[in-house]
C-alpha cells in the first residue's frame, strides 16, 4: 500500500510531531506521510529523503511502519533498510505516532525494542563512527513519558559494536486514550552504510502477563545503599513475530 507524502518546508522539526493525531503518521527528513486509504494501518515508507534511501530489507516485502490495536496497542517497523547518501555525517531524523482508542485499562506494561545493525556498502570492514539514538513515548492527557532512558549508539573498532539490541519496558496505571510515540536518529559516518532493523522493532503496550513479568514482581531489592536494583531481563514485544494485517 502506498502512501501519501505530504512534504514540509522546514527540515528541523521538534524531536516529537507537534500536533495530536488520530492517524499513524510518519515524518522521515521533513517528509510527513499517513496511509493512503483511510483507516488503513501502515505507512509505506520507501524511496529516497535528504541524505537517506529506505529500501527493504526483506526480498518481496515493502518496508513499511505499521500498528496494530488488536490485541495489543504497538507501533512496529517492518522490512526497512536505511542506506546513506551524500553529504556524510548529517543526522537522519525518523519519528511516528499514533493515537489508540480506550482499550487496554489498568495496570499495563509499555515496551519499546529496537534490534538489528550497521554495516558498510560492501560489507567488508566495520562501519565505525556510524550513530543511532531512539526515545520512546508514552502519552496520556497531553503529558510524555519517556519509557526509559534513550538508546545512544556509536559503533567503534569491533565488529560486535555494529550489532545492538535495546529493550526497555515501564509499567502504567492508565484509563481512556493514550498515545505512542517514537523518534530515531541515524548518522552514517561515510555514504552507502547501511542501517538493517529487524522485525522486532517498534513500541508496544500490553496487559505485562509475561512469565518475565510475573518473575520481575516478585523480586525486591534489598533496602539499603549497597543494594543494586533487581535487574529485568528484555522482553520481545507481543506479537512481533508477524506483520500487522491492514483493515
């Protein structure tokens, strides 16, 4: 499915999209685009931006942002690979958004994971000095909260500072409306690097009925100063396994 791509006037926007939506948007490089069919659920986001090709990552598939209400509210990017273009060293700036309908109430869990890896145009050497940072948001009544601290990124002289996995997860007590927001900031230190993202990428919100969950709150921390918080294994977002089907 294609989508319509409204172009903007100013490349240096707010790290967040600046108005409410009821839609999923996406704005890549001062490129705001929304489904093409109304309701529909994902943003075709392919083709070339200011210093950035997006093409598929996946033979047959079209990279794509999508969400999905169903059985969770998520955020998930889908079959994408960013490619640098000349001019090197500027940052690529990628945000979406959704707002979801009353749905999941209570007490819930927000997630947000990001996975997958830089490499050069040939595929030979390490990709050193290319950057990535993402923030994720959870939003309800106009307020932003961070899910956790960000992701920042730098790949340095070994090949396994190429590869990242982040996730992250923070729990909620919400009721009605809320939203998903998300921004990521790609720098490729020379042209044609390459940016591969898995599919288990994006933002979600989900009831926190995880066996990892469950394990997570029965664990306390001993209270005292020496006491290291009780870690949290990462969880894999609800339903990344497969593409979200478009209504």
């Amino acid at each position: 499915m294609r989508s319509t791509r409204l172009s903007s006037t100013c490349l240096l926007l707010p790290i967040l999209l600046p108005t409410p939506v009821s839609a999923l948007v996406v704005d890549i490089q001062g490129t705001r685009m929304e489904a093409q069919l109304e309701g529909g659920s994902c943003v075709d986001i392919s083709g070339d931006y200011p210093g950035v090709r997006v093409e598929t990552s996946t033979a047959g598939k079209t990279p794509r942002i999508c969400y999905n209400s169903a059985q969770e509210d998520s955020i998930m990017i889908l079959n994408t690979l960013f490619i640098a273009k000349p001019p090197a060293k500027q940052a690529i700036s990628v945000k979406f958004e959704h707002d979801f309908p009353t749905g999941i109430n209570g007490k819930i869990m927000a997630r947000a994971k990001l996975q997958g890896f830089f490499s050069t145009a040939d595929g030979v050497g390490i990709p050193t000095g290319d950057k990535l940072s993402l923030a994720a948001f959870f939003s309800q009544s106009g307020h932003d909260d961070p899910i956790s601290e960000p992701l920042n990124l730098t790949v340095g002289d070994q090949i396994d500072s190429a590869l990242f996995e982040y996730s992250v997860k923070k729990p909620y007590l919400i009721s009605g409306p809320r939203t998903l927001k998300g921004a990521f900031t790609v720098v490729f230190s020379q042209p044609g690097h390459k940016l591969t993202l898995r599919e288990i990428s994006g933002i979600s919100l989900d009831t926190g009925s995880s066996f990892q969950d469950k394990l997570d709150t029965l664990e306390t921390p001993e209270e005292n100063e020496d006491a290291a918080p009780a870690g949290a294994a990462p969880s894999p977002l609800p339903g990344a396994g497969g593409e979200p089907s478009t209504p």
